[in-house]
C-alpha cells in the first residue's frame, strides 16, 4: 500500500470528524485470551477508533511506539474499517495480543512495517531480519549447545572424510529437525581465521578456515552466537576476521563487535506474525581474562560477569519485540550442576525482561528450571564438538526448542540427542538413552519437568 493511500485515510478522517458523517455503531467479534476479557469500549464508526486509539491507548498497547493518523491509516487502509474499530474496542486496556489475533501480526511487527515503508526511524530497525518461512501452527525456534569446525581436531577430521560431509555428522530425523525450525540457534565455539597467532599461556584454542561458513547455513543455521570464550583466541584480527567472515556470509550473529555498541546490539528476527528478539553475552572468563571484553572504540566480546550493561540490552529488547530469549555463556566447566552465580544472572536477565533463558559453556547438560514463568536451560554442553585430534568419548545433548503459540504463550520443549563417533542423533523416545537423559535431568530438577514428549512444565 503506498503512503499516498495513507495520507487520503488520514484526510478523510480529519473530514470526518469535522462533520460528525457517518455514525454508526458496530458490532464487534468476541476475541479469547487467556486472562479474563475486560470490558470492551462501544465505538461508533472509524474516526471515533483513530480517536480512541491515539487517545486512549496505553502504553503497552501500542507496544511503546508513537503510533499516528499516518499509522492508522496502514493498518485501516491493509486490513480495513471494521479491524481498526474491533483494535479500538479494547484501546484502553493493555491487551497488545488484539493486534495479532485480527490482523496475524503483532504490534511490533505492524510498526517495523510502517517505519520500513515510510522510512521513520530507520535507525532502530537495524539487525532486523524477515523470514519468510511459512509456520504451521507454533513458530519454533531451536537452539544447540558447542559446535566447532576449527582445523585440526577429530570431528573436523571426520567431516572431511564423509562422503556426503557435514551432512553425514548428524542423523537425518535431526538435520531434518535443525534444518525445518522457523530459527536455529549455534554457539559458534571458535574463530574463523588463517591470519594471527593463538593467545599465549590459553590451553585450547580453536580457529577455523573462513571458507568453512558456508557449514553453518548447511546445517540450518539462521543465527549463531559469538559470546564465548574462543572467539578471541587468535587475539583481535582473528575476532575481527570472524566478524567480517560471518557478514560476508550474511550469517546473523549476536554477542561480539567491533566495538561495544555492535556487541551488545539484539538480533530481532520477524516470523510468523512475531517479532523475536536474541541477545547473548557472556560470563567467561571469570578470572581470567584471554577474551576481551568489547569497549566503545576496541573489538571484543559482550559480556555479563557483572550484569549491569547486559541487562539494558535486555530491556531494550523488551521495548521493541514481542519476545526476548537470552543466550548466555556461563557456568563451570565439566559440572552437571548449576551454581549459584548462574541462578544470581538469571534473576537480573528475567527482571530485565527475558522471556526465555538458554545457557552453554559447560560442555555438559546442565538441567532445566523454572524462575518466575520463565524456562532456563543452564546448559546444553556440547552439541558437535571436540578439543583435540582425538574422538571424544561419547556424550549426551540435545536441543532446546522454544514454540510460540498462535496464542502468543511459550512453550519450552527438550529434544534428546547423543554423540558418538563424530556423529550427533536425534534419539527416539523409545530408546533406553532418552529416557535416561529426560530422568537424569528432571532429577536435577527442582522446578521443571520434562514429560516423555520432551514438553517442559512447571511444577
């Protein structure tokens, strides 16, 4: 719809509420949320909604934005006079869920559109991505613990010689699975680099030939994370490299940046009708300090030891997505058990606004809980990766799956894999080792469980 269009609704308005034409009064569809329905406000015709929604309208309900006339009249002139005055009977209640359920896209959603289209405040709709995938049903987002492609260790040696590559290193039923999400996640454990010179005194570091991006796309990924404590390990060109070698690969990343303003900036993702807001920072390491920590004019990582900065992140999110999932790296190493500074983190990321928490680092599974109604997986360990040229003993991981119902709740899934002999499955729910992963980790529990579907509720 061309902006002209707008400006005519936003004249016949102005026309309109000079004259008083046109008063009739409408009935309105009855649309169910959860919470009990409020009270709905009696509109008469398409200037009484403008009015009541440039008036009335709370806060929350226009998601925080300086919606107009010239908005109005996008949403009126995309979906009509009788949608606009249905979203106007509920204008001063914080009920923002109205947008999506009669026009199938959110507040924020409809707002990035009209900025998009208009080109108002462009600069706040950076490191924004539109898929266009079709959901059916839920919008699904998975997300994997460690994977590496650095030069030299045994699963990279074991891809090289696969006939069919990286595509032989995971079962089908899971490549099938990363490969269908409507987003998946990958912590990128490594650098992608052939220049600089390992950090000295760091036991392991890791780095990968640039040409090897093109793998994570392979796989399914729609985003990766670098807020980890091997990004930097061909010090400041190799974190650099990884950064231009990611963009010239059109790969979203989150968690690093030349300096600290791309470090600590969100990735927002649109699918579905939902705007999904991804941030990553991370806590390693935690006395020393090989990975450093991006500044306002030095390159470096985004880190959250001391969460203060990270959490404004957070809230800025909040303010401009419909959801928020955190993605920290964090925790001891080797511990199955999550410790106290991880839950003191996790209760400043749910305060700042976190919807949904998914934590690595420890290559090991740590368990899943609950804060407040917000799901935390400690830690998914490691998902495809080892640190030297010899194959690593056999593991257990999985993925974390986060659906968005067309209700808007979130749903928070535990899909049970395991890796052995440089390959990483999907296990069936018949097997002895996804009952024993699912029983091992709802033990640890003291908050969540996680039913034979893999389906986590609160207890």
């Amino acid at each position: 719809m061309k902006k002209c269009n707008y400006l005519v609704l936003v004249i016949i308005y102005v026309i309109t509420l000079l004259t008083g034409c046109g008063k009739i009064t409408t009935e309105v569809n009855t649309v169910n949320f959860e919470k009990s329905e409020p009270q709905k406000i009696e509109i008469v015709d398409l200037s009484d909604a403008w009015d009541t929604i440039l008036n009335n309208s709370t806060n929350e309900f226009i998601g925080g934005h300086p919606v107009d006339e010239s908005f109005l009249g996008m949403v009126t002139a995309d979906y009509g006079n009788d949608i606009i005055e249905e979203i106007a009977s509920y204008a001063n209640f914080d009920t923002p869920e109205i947008w999506y359920q009669l026009t199938g896209k959110s507040i924020h959603v409809l707002w990035y559109e009209y900025c998009n289209m208009t080109g108002i405040q462009q600069y706040s709709h950076d490191k924004t991505y539109v898929l266009n995938k079709q959901t059916d049903g839920d919008i699904v987002i998975d997300f994997t613990g460690d994977v590496s492609f650095a030069e030299g260790i045994a699963t990279t040696d074991y891809m090289d010689h696969q006939m069919n590559g990286v595509y032989d290193c995971f079962s089908k039923e899971l490549l099938d699975e990363m490969q269908s999400a409507d987003i998946l996640m990958i912590n990128n454990e490594f650098a992608y680099t052939d220049r600089g010179t390992a950090l000295a005194g760091k036991a392991y570091t890791f780095r990968s030939n640039p040409s090897r991006v093109s793998l994570m796309s392979d796989i399914g990924a729609d985003i990766v994370s670098v807020a980890n404590n091997h990004v930097y390990d061909y010090d400041e060109i190799g974190l650099l490299d990884t950064l231009n070698t990611l963009s010239g690969a059109e790969m979203p990343f989150v968690g690093a940046g030349v300096n600290l303003a791309e470090a600590r900036k969100p990735a927002y993702f649109i699918v579905g009708g939902r705007k999904i807001a991804i941030v990553a920072a991370t806590q390693i390491e935690r006395t020393l300090n090989y990975t450093k920590e991006a500044t306002g004019v030095t390159p470096g990582v985004m880190k959250c030891l001391h969460p203060e900065a990270f959490c404004e992140t957070i809230k800025e999110a909040k303010a401009n997505a419909d959801y928020v999932l955190v993605f920290p790296h964090w925790g001891t190493e080797g511990n199955a058990n999550y410790g106290a500074d991880q839950v003191a983190l996790a209760r400043a990321f749910v305060e700042a606004g976190a919807d949904a928490i998914i934590g690595g680092h420890t290559h090991c599974l740590q368990t899943v809980e609950y804060m407040d109604d917000v799901p935390i997986f400690y830690s998914l360990g490691n998902y495809w990766f080892a640190t030297t040229g010899n194959m690593p003993a056999d593991y257990d991981t999985g993925l974390a799956q986060i659906r968005i119902t067309p209700e808007g709740k979130i749903e928070p899934y535990f899909i049970p894999c395991q890796f052995s002999a440089g390959v990483t499955k999907q296990l069936n729910s018949e097997d002895i080792a996804y009952s024993n992963i699912i029983d091992n980790l709802n033990g640890l529990s003291s908050t969540a469980n996680i039913d034979k579907a893999g389906h986590i509720t609160k207890k």
